[in-house]
C-alpha cells in the first residue's frame, strides 16, 4: 500500500505561494483580500503573519471559508512589501 500526498492547491503553501504585484503594500494587502474572494467566495479573516525566507517576503492569511474549514493561504509579497 502506498502513501500519497494531496497535491497542494495555488496558494495553499509557500511553494504554491500567489505573487502579487503591486506599487505599494496598500494596493498589496488589497490585492490579497480580492484574490481570496474571487478564488475562493466569502470568508472570515481570522490572522495574518509575516515570513521572510531567502530574501522572499510572504503574507499568511489564515481564513475561515464559508463551509467552515480553516485555511492558510500564502502570497509572495516580494514586490511591494516595505513599500508604503
């Protein structure tokens, strides 16, 4: 019997991490927000945390869904974060 492994979904993992381009991180953050909703529906914010890895700054957003399953979701925030 073998073991397999789910197949993380775009966004569900720092490797499958969304890129979002912006000017600054208010347009950023926004950016974020709207890719949840469209890809994803309604949904509860329930956190948010940093993580900077080899020079790469992601955003974490853990959201509840609508059908109440908890989720991380990873976003490379490279291009915008410190900018203001």
């Amino acid at each position: 019997m073998g073991l397999f492994s789910k197949k993380k979904k775009q966004g569900e993992s720092k490797d499958t991490a969304v890129k979002i381009y912006a000017k600054n991180s208010f347009e950023g953050i926004a950016k974020e927000y709207a890719w949840i909703k469209n890809n994803h529906g309604a949904y509860t914010f329930i956190k948010q945390k940093l993580v900077r890895e080899y020079g790469k700054s992601y955003d974490v957003l853990t959201v509840k869904l609508r059908n109440g399953k908890f989720i991380d979701f990873w976003f490379d925030i490279s291009s915008f974060h410190g900018k203001f």
